[in-house]
C-alpha cells in the first residue's frame, strides 16, 4: 500500500501500512515501487463511513446528564490496522480507527505544551459528526487539554475554525470533514488537524501523527463524559485525573468569523449593492453543507440580501443527497436558476465552506483561475489591503498562469507550489504572500491560513459595488487587458487505485524519457512542440524544504500546458486529474469554447497516457 500524505492509501500488492495513512509525502515505497506522483493536499484522514460504522456504538453512553461532576478517564488498548484488508474483515478490526487516529494527534503534541491548551472543534455536519464529536471531547478530556472551543451544534466552517484558532490562540483545530466528498451513512467521513497557525498541518507534524500511530498500543478516554453542543456557553466537568479541571465552550457559529470579515471589508458598500436602488439579485447555493448558516447571518441578515436569495441552507448530514461540490456537474439547482436571467450574481460552496463557484447572469461561469487573477487585480477594492497592502501571489502548480499576468503588472513576485493550503500557510506567516489560489476553487488571503469560500464571494461582491458593471463585463475587460487562459480540468474519478498508480507510473517513464524532449504533436492544424517536462518539486522559500513529485508537467513552445495529478480524495478510490491550459492574447479569439479550443491538447493527453484504454472509461467523470 503506497502511503501518503494522510489523506487516502494507494494500494500497492506488495506494500502495508499501520493504522492510518503516511502523511509524509515519500518518494519511494518501501516495496520498491515510486511513491505516486503527488501526495493529498493536507492532512486529512478520509474513510468510508461503513468502515467507521463500530465506532458510533464503541461507546455506550451514560445516564443522563450532560455535566459529569466526576468522570474517571480509562486506558483502553488497542492495535494498528494492518492494510490491505479483506473486505469481509475490516468492519471487525477497525472499531478503533477514530480513536487511534486521534490519540495519536493528541499524543503528538508535547506534554508540556498539550496540558491545559486550548482546541478548537468543529465539523460540516456530516452523517458521524456527533457521534465523533463525542469521542473527541472524551479523549481531549483524558489527555489532558484544558479546553475546547466548539460550534454549536458541533458546525464550525474550516475558514471559521482558522478565524478561531488564531483569535483565542488555541493550539490547533480538529475538523471533521471530508472537504467536498459526499455525505450520508454511504458516505464518506474525514479528521483534519490545524495547527496554532491556524492552517493544516505541515508534512512534519503529519509524518509525527504518523510514526505514533505506526507503534501506538493504547488510547485514554473518558467515556462517561458528555457534552451538550446545542447550549451556547461553558460547561464545566471535573475530572478524577491529573489534567483539571476540563471545559468545553459552545460558540455561536459565526460570530466570530463575521467579526474578522468585519474589519476585512467595506460591508456598507456591499450592503448598498445588494439593498439599493438598482440592487443586484443575487442567487446563493449553500449545498446543504456547514455555509448555510453562514450565508444567512451574514449575506442575509447582515448585508440585507434577501431570505430566498439563499438556498439549501440546512445542514444535512447527507447533503440532500448530493455530493457538496461546487462545480457545474454537482451545483445544477443553481446552474438552472442563472441561466433563466434573473439573478445577476450566483455562487456555490462545498461542505465545509472553503471552496466556491462564481456565476453571472444567463450561468455565464468564471473559472477558478480567472477568478483569482481577477480577484488581485482588485484588491484595492478591499480595505484590507489598502491598509496592509500586497506583498506577493501564490498558486498551486496546476491552476493556470492567469495570476502570473496580473502578478507581473503589479510588481509583486508570484510562488508556484503543491496543491496544499500548507505550503502558502508557509508563505504568508512568514511575510511573503497576500492572496493565494487553487484551480479547485480554493482562494482566500493572509487574514486567515485556510482557503475561505465566502471570503472570495465578498471579494466578487465589493468588485461588482466598485465596478458597477456585470460579472461578464468584468472577465471579458480582463481578459482584453491580460489575454483568455483558456483552461479546462478533467476528473476522471473513482478509479481502481492500482490502475490509477501504474497509469501515473507509465506515464512519468515516457515523459522524462530524453527521447520525449523536444517532440512534436500534429493535431489537425494545430502542431505542439514540447519545450519543458517534468515532475514538479517544489523549494519552499522560508525553510529551504524540497517537497518532490508533485505532479506531471508538459509545457509546449507556445506556453500551453499539460499537468496530470493522482488526487487523494478518497480512502479506497482514485482520482486522475488532467489539466489543460492554452493562452490567447488576441481579444478576437476570447469567445470560443474551451473545451473547443482545448482539445488537441486533450487528444495529446490521451495519447500519451492511454487512460480510456486501460481504465475502460469513455471520458472523464467531471469536467470543470
């Protein structure tokens, strides 16, 4: 099993790991095999909800009483998790896998530093949340943190908990998530650690949680103690340990996020836009995920927008039944409702409200990487920054050179690195970054170390107040003054992993080949040279840390590009992402399709990497 960075196990015959995930990214396995190409964004532990299922019912809950005056902690011993296992097993060896995955995050803290701190918790709302929220507050407790901060009803965005982490100056945050992976009992369930900063976890403290677990023997608990996360307010307990006393504090949701955006944006001139005389209609899809409170606190009640401009705004813990993703493929409700004319300005968020979708009237869609270049060409519009100013752009390696334009303009240096808020965490703690982007719809800037999805809307709405003109009108004027980056993602996912792992393999022998330097691909009319190949690695500026493999790159003479990546969304399935990217400066040529513009680079990338033949697919699952 290839092991990496704490978000998804590949499989590999000859490999085994311990109980979770090697959140260290690695180039070799140990089998021998190269580790895949590129390692999960952070550290996040994703499995499917029926191999979770024991878990829920491990603890038998005590009488009723939510304050137990004196609740004894126990140590209770368990063993790794061996990987693979036959299916017809797992459900019976893996009672244990939350609580071993969070002894061993607690267990990574010093002691000194880990008794009496504080920690931030909060969840999507996913299908488990509660039940898992329990053992968390049980096993804090017994480990002697001091106090937990939690949302209400255990709701607290990733953006939020970033906000809380960093204003009470906790020691870290855990999230239950699995990002934009669907929800229910058939669904999927992830723990994500932050740390003090605020951000995921860098690969070091990963690679710590991991090597714990690899020996770990025995978890402590408290497994009488229950918390009620529907009561704003302390709630004392305690405890027959060493570590007392033991409180837990359930916050509003959003309160203290919307004080920050407060202090980030001039929300009276957004509240003009959206209650004036000429208001904008806006139209916003909260998925069903942990933004619905979000949007109507702040867009609704705060901003003026009205109640129905807000839907799916219930948290459910299974989404209503579709997967929180905010793209064109999973966000149709709000597809439909723009392309009637109506709504001038759309947007969608994921489940845990750090990824968003852009929309303008008649569905007229903004990319992710249009939308960040479009975004630092406008921060002057945005107190923030004009009292802070800009001191440098990051992007992932994938997302498209569209902010590199804008960068250059400006005169402000531009970090490519990983896909992985951690490594622009990196960048902006240590002075380098403002504003940051993914071209999975991850944006957000040095007010927090978490990409934010209603961070970026607020942004697009201050745009729209100062502009005064349409969301079209606005990408069209960019791209006349930058040049169009047409650029296309294509998702081909739930894949064998052992497929998908040889197929990156394959794919980087060929490409690294000398032979393949210099080539040159005949595509109708259309005939590509190739300049530049590579696996991406990055140097990371403030540490001088190397992170390798990173994914496939293909750079053609005329600065269009091909980046292939093996995404770790998922504990037993993978995902391929092909991405294609083809710059145009002649504003004649801005109104073609994309994928009509794209395609002789698609017909090349599936030239090369034979993923129909050997996955049997037509094409791909999600096209964005």
């Amino acid at each position: 099993m290839h092991k990496t960075g704490g978000a998804c196990a590949y499989l590999c015959p000859s490999d085994s790991s311990s109980l979770v995930p090697n959140p260290f990214p690695r180039s070799v396995c140990s089998c021998g095999e190269p580790a895949p190409t590129n390692p999960p964004d952070e550290l996040t532990v994703i499995v499917l909800l029926p191999q979770l299922g024991p878990v829920a019912t491990y603890f038998v809950p005590p009488a009723p009483g939510a304050n137990s005056v004196h609740s004894p902690s126990f140590t209770v011993a368990t063993t790794t998790l061996i990987f693979p296992l036959p299916p017809t097993d797992f459900l019976s060896t893996s009672r244990n896998y939350l609580p071993n995955f969070v002894q061993s995050l607690l267990s990574s803290i010093d002691l000194r530093d880990r008794q009496g701190c504080t920690m931030v918790v909060g969840s999507d709302g996913r299908y488990f949340s509660r039940a898992a929220i329990d053992v968390v507050v049980q096993m804090a407790a017994a480990n002697g943190i001091g106090r937990l901060v939690i949302g209400q009803n255990g709701i607290l965005s990733t953006p939020a908990v970033s906000c809380i982490i960093r204003k009470i100056k906790a020691a870290g945050g855990i999230i239950l998530t699995a990002s934009h992976s669907p929800g229910g009992p058939g669904g999927e369930f992830g723990v994500k650690f932050n740390v003090s900063n605020g951000g995921p976890a860098p690969d070091v403290v990963s690679d710590k949680i991991y090597q714990i677990s690899k020996t770990l023997e025995e978890y402590t608990i408290c497994p009488d103690l229950r918390v009620d996360l529907s009561r704003l307010g302390r709630q004392e307990f305690d405890l027959e340990n060493k570590f007392k006393p033991f409180r837990v504090e359930i916050v509003d949701s959003v309160d203290i996020y919307l004080s920050l955006l407060r202090n980030v944006f001039d929300f009276n001139a957004i509240r003009s836009l959206l209650t004036g005389p000429n208001q904008l209609k806006i139209r916003i899809d909260a998925m069903n995920g942990v933004m619905g409170p979000y949007v109507r606190k702040i867009l609704c009640d705060e901003l003026g927008a009205p109640a129905n401009s807000a839907i799916n705004c219930i948290p459910l813990e299974d989404f209503g039944g579709h997967p929180p993703d905010p793209n064109l493929t999973y966000a149709t409700t709000l597809l439909e409702a723009m392309r009637g004319g109506e709504y001038g300005f759309g947007a969608a968020f994921d489940a845990d409200g750090d990824r968003y979708m852009i929309l303008g009237q008649n569905g007229f869609f903004v990319n992710a990487s249009d939308s960040l270049a479009i975004i630092a060409a406008h921060l002057s519009c945005i107190p923030y920054f004009r009292q802070m100013g800009v001191r440098g752009f990051g992007r992932s390696m994938p997302t498209s050179t569209a902010l590199d334009k804008v960068a250059k303009s400006m005169k402000v240096p531009v970090y490519e690195t990983p896909t992985g808020w951690r490594f622009f965490s990196s960048l902006m703690d240590s002075g380098r970054c403002s504003l940051c982007g993914e071209e999975s719809f991850g944006t957000g800037s040095d007010h927090i170390r978490e990409k934010d999805g209603l961070w970026a809307v607020l942004v697009w709405l201050s745009i729209l107040a100062a502009r005064k003109q349409s969301v079209e009108e606005i990408v069209r004027d960019h791209w006349t003054k930058f040049g169009r980056h047409y650029y296309c993602r294509f998702d081909y996912e739930a894949l064998d992993p052992r497929t998908a792992y040889f197929i990156m393999r394959d794919l980087e022998a060929l490409i690294t080949d000398k032979s393949f330097s210099h080539q040159q691909f005949a595509v109708g009319n259309n005939i590509y040279s190739v300049e530049k190949t590579d696996s991406f690695e990055y140097m990371d500026p403030v540490d001088g840390t190397v992170t390798k493999r990173q994914g496939l790159r293909i750079i053609f003479s005329n600065a269009s590009r091909l980046i292939f990546r093996l995404s770790a969304s998922s504990s037993v399935r993978g995902t391929i992402r092909i991405y294609a990217e083809s710059y145009e400066k002649d504003p004649s040529k801005h109104d073609k399709e994309p994928q009509a513009v794209l395609s002789p680079l698609i017909a090349i990338a599936l030239k090369i990497s034979q993923i129909h033949e050997r996955t049997g697919r037509k094409g791909p699952t999600v096209i964005t």
